[in-house]
C-alpha cells in the first residue's frame, strides 16, 4: 500500500458522510514487489474456537474489563469487537521478535488495550463541557481508547503474515474442491477461513515485516486498521462515538488513534497514548517475558515520593542493618524480613511505600502468589536471591541466621492465605 492510498482511506473514515469518500483504496490494488518469507510456528486449526483462545487469556481479559468498567451496554461492545478480532487472527503470533507464541497477536492487543485504557485516564478533554456532561461522557472515552489499543496493531500483524494452504502431502490428500491457496486476509476471519476448509493445523509466514518492533507504526500498516474496522467493530460501538450535538472529538480521536495521525478535533495526547502503549506492551515483554507481570503490579501510591534506585537500596540497607540478630531468617537464597516490623522507622517511608517501590523493582520473591506471608505467627516478607546476597553485606557482624525450607514457608503461606494481603 503506497502512502496515499493510506491518507485516502484515512479521509474516508474521518468524513464517513461525504459522498467522494464512498470508495477507498484497498491494498489488493497495489503492486508490492516479493519479499522473503519467514516460517512461523504451526498451530491448531479450526478446532480451536475464540472461547478456547480468550479462555486462555482470561486473567488478563479480566484485567482489562476491570480497568474499563463499562456500563453493560457499552461492555457489550468491547466484548464484542474482542470476540471480532480473536476470531478474526486466531492463534496468530503478534511479530518474529515478541509475542511469537500461538495466539501472542490477541495478547499484545489486550496488553496494548490496557495500557492504552490506563493512559487516557490521566488525560484531560472535554474542557468545554460542564462537569456532570464531562462525568457522562466517561465510559465512552474509556471505551474508545480500549477498542482503539484493542486493534491499533492488527493492520499489521494481517498484512505482514500470511497463512497458506496445507503443505503438498496434505494437499493431495484433499478433494480437489478444497485446494484453497492463501488466506484472504482483508476480506475473511480467519477463523472463518480455517473452518470453511476444515483445516486442522497451519504455520502463519512472516513477510515484509519491520525487523525493529519498536519503530512507530507507518500509515501503510495503520490504514489496514480502518479496512477492518467495519468487520471487527459492531455498528453500535460505531454509533455510540458519534452521538447527536457532538462536535466529532470522540469518533475523530478514534480513528487518529487507530491510525497514528492527528487530525481535526482528535486529542493529540490520546492519540500518542495508544502507540505508547503497544510500545509498552512490546518493551514489557521483552524485559518480563510477558506484559502480564508489570499489568498485576500496583500502581504508585498517593504521596510516595519519586526515587531513583539509589535511594531505594539506602532505605533497604537501613532496613537490613537495624536488623537483630533473632529477626534473620533465610528460605533456601532468599532474605526473610519481619514485615512491616523492620521498616517501621521515622528516617524511612511507610512500609507500604516500600513494599511498592521494592516488588516494582522485582526485589520481592512471592511464596504462594502472596508477598506477606505467615511464618512461625508473624507476617514475613521474602527478597530475591539475587538482592540477598546483597543484603549480606549489611546484616549485624556475627549475627545468627536460621534457615528453613522453602516449602515449610510455601505450607505457612497457605495456611494464613486468608489472613494476608495479595500482591
């Protein structure tokens, strides 16, 4: 697709109602030359539905309804453009370098939804409207910038993959009525397409794809995103961004959004918040392995001062050095803190902070998917190996350390699961 078809069918989305928009350019109509092709690896076929796929992302999905919280209505709209997207790239990956797993493309949309929900939260709009207008108008900005990170990436993960038929052997074991070549990715779900041609298993091929996924998206890919907005969108949710006496700010900022160019009354900050958050998405699961980890992190405490990882290993080597000799225990390689016991102190933050600031590092080892667990009668908290070995440095000279097993903490843990805070 050249850049001005791309703007050609930007214009057409930003002024649906004017009658030289009606036709838009599609990708068929260029001439892009070969480009190698990239073998992906193979998934399941058509057995394999979107309530199975979302099933397995069901704690992130849920992270996103909750960060939403829509009213019914226009929950029914997200969910449903969610089910559009899922059955549309099935298990696709989302890029060679990140998300490569069999269905990655639906969880960086979600990571890329979340974030992008997150960010439009602390951005202001709606400056001309009085304060209960403002309050109403909520859920729909909410629900904007979820559907707009929801699919923000899917123009390029459908033109950039291609999933061909069968291999020879198997071709040849099929009635000639299903010899079916490629996907038509513009025009069909590929949920769809598997099912119609009953095909158990495929392998997705890269091609053409930016090798840096941390590149801005280029409106060559980000228009794809408008050509399957009307399959992937309900007509409600298209409604529902352009109510009666608006001034297009909210349907505008859509697909700004969608396609990473500011135009007319689009919120510039919205708009840049939806490409940070695929970023975001991308960076997190290069640095975690999966954005997942950071979205269950909590968020920054009201009041907690902003530190650099300085300061936050002085208030830890306070900690540990006020440390008595009875208080030092050890799992296996890992510290055990008297929680919030030893960070009770006037020269230090409050232990919350901390705690915060600490697991945010990654300094923290959950025992039992809990952060604060019980042991012995008393809440303790466990640091990583590596930060223990650290911390040896600063414990009391000659001080006693009694280790225990891991799995004693992990039965401790458990039994006070319903006495202590979750992470």
């Amino acid at each position: 697709m050249t850049t001005s078809q791309a703007l050609s069918i930007i214009n057409h989305w930003l002024h649906p109602h004017n009658a030289d928009n009606e036709t838009a350019l599609l990708p068929n109509d260029a001439q892009e030359p070969e480009q190698p092709i990239k073998s992906s690896s193979g998934c399941a076929g058509y057995q394999v539905g979107t309530g199975t796929i979302l099933h397995q992302q069901q704690k992130l999905v849920e992270q996103v309804n909750e960060q939403l919280n829509l009213p019914t209505e226009l929950q029914l709209m997200f969910d449903q453009t969610l089910d559009n997207l899922t059955h549309w790239l099935h298990l696709l990956p989302a890029h060679p370098q990140h998300h490569c797993e069999p269905a990655g493309a639906v969880r960086h949309a979600l990571e890329t939804a979340f974030w992008s929900v997150t960010a439009m939260q602390q951005i202001h709009r709606d400056h001309d409207l009085y304060p209960d207008q403002r309050r109403a108008r909520e859920p729909l900005w909410r629900l904007m910038a979820g559907v707009a990170g929801l699919l923000y990436d899917c123009g390029r993960m459908t033109s950039c993959l291609v999933v061909q038929q069968p291999s020879s052997k198997q071709a040849e074991e099929q009635p000639a009525e299903l010899s079916i070549g490629q996907w038509p990715a513009f025009e069909q779900a590929l949920g769809s397409w598997l099912q119609q041609h009953r095909i158990t298993n495929y392998s997705p091929h890269w091609k053409q794809c930016d090798t840096n996924p941390e590149k801005p998206l280029t409106p060559e890919y980000t228009a794809i995103n408008l050509l399957l907005l009307p399959q992937l969108t309900p007509q409600a949710f298209r409604n529902a961004l352009q109510p009666d006496g608006d001034n297009g700010t909210l349907w505008q900022t859509f697909i700004s959004a969608l396609t990473g160019q500011k135009t007319g009354h689009g919120v510039s900050q919205i708009i840049n918040a939806v490409e940070l958050a695929r970023l975001k998405s991308v960076k997190l699961h290069f640095v975690r392995g999966e954005a997942l980890n950071q979205i269950m992190k909590p968020a920054k405490t009201e009041g907690q001062p902003e530190t650099g990882k300085d300061d936050e290993l002085k208030w830890l080597e306070k900690v540990i050095s006020s440390l008595h000799s009875e208080d030092i225990k050890w799992a296996k390689d890992s510290l055990l803190l008297p929680w919030p016991d030893s960070a009770e102190s006037e020269n230090l933050p409050e232990p919350d902070i901390l705690l915060k600031q600490w697991n945010q590092r990654g300094w923290i080892r959950p025992v039992g998917n809990l952060i604060i667990f019980r042991r012995n009668g008393r809440t303790v908290i466990a640091l990583q190996p590596v930060i223990s070995q650290q911390c040896k440095q600063w414990l009391p000279s000659g001080s006693f350390a009694e280790e225990y097993s891991e799995e004693s903490a992990g039965e401790s843990a458990g039994e006070s699961a319903g006495e202590q805070h979750d992470q």
